[in-house]
C-alpha cells in the first residue's frame, strides 16, 4: 500500500516536469517564430522625457499625452537626420507700403543775414543788444556819443528859425512893394531890391532847413539800429570804440525760415519739383524730424558737378534747427501703396544678379530664385519680379547656403508638428492645449 503511494506521487511529478518543458519549448517555438518573421525579440527602447532638449511645458504635453509618442518619435528622428544642417531664419513676403526717398545732405542756412554799419564816426556810448538777442526791425543795437551833432543841431536850429522870420519879413515887404507898383508909387529900383531882399532871404531859409534836416539825420544815426527782424548773432563793438563811418558794428540774421541748399544730380532732378515736402534731421537733435518743402529750384546745371542746386525752406519754431548746423535731407520721390518687400539682408548678389533662399517646407530645404528689385527704404527693399507674397525666404544665415540645401529653421513648426529646439514652443502643443481647454 505504502509502495503504492509513492509510485502514484512519482508519476504525477514526472507528468508536470513533462508539462513544464512542453510549455518552454513551444513559448521557445513561439519566439522562434516571430525571429523568423523578421521582428527582433529586443524590447522596445524607452524615451527618457526629462532629459529631452525641448521646453518644460512641451515635456508636461508629451506626459499627459496631449503630444503622441509617435510624433516625438518622428520629430527625433528628424532632428537626427538634420544634426548637420545650418540654423537660418525664414520671414514671409508680405504687401505694404514703401516710400523712395532723395537723401541729401546741405548745411542750414538764415533766410537773410544782414551786416549793420555804423553810418558816422563816433565814440560808443551804450551797447543796447547782445548777442543772441532777437531784435525787431528798426530795434536800437548800440548808441553812439551824440554831444557834438546835439550842439550843432542846436545851432542850426537857432539859425533856420532866424531865416524864417527874416523870410516872413522879407515876404511881407516884398507883398506892399508889389501893390505900391500897382500905383506906381514905388520906384522900378526900390521894387526890384524888395524882390531881390525876399529871393535871398527864401535861399537863406532853404539852405538852414537842409543843414538843419542833416544834422537831425546824423542825430538818428547815432542810434545804431537793426534794419530786419532777427536774431543778433555778431557783435563787433564795444563802449567807448571808436566807430568810423561804414565800419561792420553787428551781424543780425532772420531764422524764419530757414533755408538748406542741397545739390542734386541731374538723373533724379526730374523727379523734383517746387513745394514737395521733406523731412530734414540731424544727428545732433537725434530723434527729432523737421517738415520743409522745396523753394527754388535753379534751372542752371552745374557742368563740373552735374548737379542743380535746390533751396529747402523750413519753419522751425522750436528754434533747435541752427545755421551752420549739418543736417540730412530726405525728399519723397515716390510712393506704393502695394508692394512686394523683404528685408535687404536677405538678397544676396553674383554677377550682377540677385537672388534670395525659398523655404521648401516639404523637404526642410531652401530653393536659390532670381529676383529683381526696385525701391527702397531703409532695412527694406521692394522685390519687383521673381516672388509672391507668402513665400518664406531666408533672411538670417543666408551666407553659405546653396540650391537644394537642409536646413534648421528656427521657431518653425516641422513636418513631425514639433518646433525647432532653438525656437518657440510647438505649434502642436498649442493646438492640443487649446483643443483640450475648449472640450474643457
């Protein structure tokens, strides 16, 4: 019985080792299988999220799912296909308005600039206006010593209102001589001297009027006076010169407005004409721009130059502008409302030709096109035939590329949904947030 026993106990044991190695050998066959069937029995390679180089936030988004495995996957994969290709830049061509500008430099100019003279000689009593003084016309600048044209006017004076009264008497006479002719009371001879008495004393009082209006002349010289509205920008004299007649005293010039003379070249004269606006600036009053517009223009051409010289008038009233002062002129020429522009930096040049990089998204490359240009302005320059607008061309890291060329694009959203890693966030992360907020 006991024997028994332990014969059954043996059989069963014997049956389960059977059993466990059928089950070994056919999992062996199973696995077997599948290395037949060309898929490697090597686990699949986990991602290490954390230690990706991508934003915190796309690491959260892949995370909680809202970015697929499968597109980090892809976008790995295209960052390792694309480990060698420069980093550059893309902008879109877009339509705006551009402006073609005539830049000239001139120097700022007074409309007038007006040397006062002293007009006799004499010693200086008072100085009335310093420089840097706006003065009005007829405004005294200086007085000269008046004492000895004061006494000689004075003198003259006397002299004229004696002339007066003996011409009064003499015409009195010459009047009751006339009428005693009438009668023949009076002698040819005595009537003739009456005449001859009231001529001479006419003559007399006509001769003391002139030297008297004279020295009233000299007396108002001697007030040296401005003959224009200015400002004082030169004084020459000083109290107790000696001023002779016709010596330079004072400079006085008139800043409204002020007057640039620029010198154009003949091929971009025609395109000016009077009364056209300008902005006139300067780098010692950065920041600041002054309107003018074109005054003159001188219908001579200069033969040595080739140019025509433009007079600009501006009205400053913040009084900045100075003459003397360098300044930048800039003359609108021509103006579209509509135009194809891109960035300067982006063209590059060979043998007289002009080409900028298209962005090919497909294949992450970039296309080498023929352009032409027209206006420019400032950064900007107006692309006339050889785009349209919405193509994406290089303008940072265009040296070196070539036709056909992969490339990095910074902050671009690429074919995985991802963005570069030296860009912003993904754009597949803002979609899947936005999409989840707004089931939210």
């Amino acid at each position: 019985m006991k024997k028994s026993r332990i014969l059954v106990g043996i059989v069963v044991l014997l049956a389960l080792v059977f059993f466990t190695h059928c089950g070994n050998s056919s999992e062996g066959v199973e696995q077997l299988e599948k290395g037949k069937g060309g898929k490697s029995d090597k686990k699949e390679e986990k991602i290490d999220i954390d230690k990706l180089d991508i934003p915190d936030r796309m690491k959260e988004a892949i995370k909680s799912g809202r970015i697929p495995m499968e597109r980090v996957k892809q976008f790995l994969e295209m960052r390792k296909g694309m480990g060698n290709a420069p980093l550059v830049k893309i902008e879109p061509v877009q339509r705006q308005r551009i402006h073609a500008f005539l830049v000239l430099n001139g120097v700022v100019e007074p409309e007038r600039k007006v040397e006062v003279y002293s007009r006799l000689s004499a010693y200086v009593k008072e100085i009335v206006q310093e420089e840097g003084a706006q003065v009005k016309k007829e405004s005294v600048l200086a007085l000269l010593d008046d004492t000895e044209i004061r006494i000689s006017h004075r003198q003259t004076q006397l002299q004229l209102e004696q002339a007066k009264l003996t011409l009064e008497d003499e015409a009195t006479n010459f009047e009751r001589s006339k009428e005693l002719k009438k009668t023949e009371m009076i002698s040819d001879q005595d009537y003739q001297l009456s005449e001859t008495n009231y001529n001479k004393a006419k003559l007399d009082h006509q001769n003391k009027l002139e030297s008297f209006k004279d020295l009233e002349l000299q007396l108002s010289y001697t007030k040296i006076k401005s003959p224009v509205e200015g400002y004082v920008t030169e004084r020459l004299i000083e109290v107790g010169d000696r001023v002779n007649a016709n010596q330079h005293a004072y400079t006085v010039e008139d800043f409204s407005p002020l007057l640039i003379k620029v010198y154009v070249p003949t091929s971009d004269i025609v395109n000016l004409k009077t009364g056209m606006e300008t902005e006139v600036s300067s780098d010692v009053l950065s920041g600041m721009v002054f309107k003018g517009k074109i005054k003159l223009i001188n219908p001579r051409i200069d033969v040595q130059s080739g140019t025509v010289k433009v007079t600009i008038e501006v009205f400053d009233r913040t009084m900045k502008l100075k003459p003397g002062m360098f300044v930048e002129t800039k003359i609108l020429i021509r103006n579209k409302p509509d135009a194809l522009v891109i960035p300067k930096k982006s063209i590059s040049y060979k043998e007289n030709e002009a080409f900028v990089f298209i962005f090919e998204r497909q294949g992450m490359q970039v296309s080498k096109r023929v352009i032409e240009t027209g206006i420019s302005e400032g950064d900007n320059i107006e692309a006339t035939s050889g785009l349209e607008a919405g193509e994406r061309i290089v303008t940072v890291g265009v040296e070196g590329l070539k036709d056909k060329m992969k490339v990095n694009v910074q902050g671009f959203s690429g074919p995985s949904g991802f963005r570069s890693p030296s860009g912003p966030p993904m754009s597949q992360e803002k979609k899947t947030t936005s999409d989840s907020n707004t089931k939210q």
